[in-house]
C-alpha cells in the first residue's frame, strides 16, 4: 500500500509538472 501511494504521489506530481512545461511551451510560441 506504501509503494502504491507513492506511486500515485509521483504521478500526481508528474501531472503538475507536464501541465507546467505545456504552459511554459505555449507561452513560448
């Protein structure tokens, strides 16, 4: 259960991140 929540912690951070880079490159363009 430990491992899984981190997993799901990690993904979720993942998900900000993209968000973050998406923003970042359209801001660029």
């Amino acid at each position: 259960a430990a491992m899984r929540s981190r997993t799901v912690g990690q993904m979720r951070k993942w998900k900000q991140v993209d968000h973050f880079v998406t923003r970042s490159i359209s801001k660029h363009r």
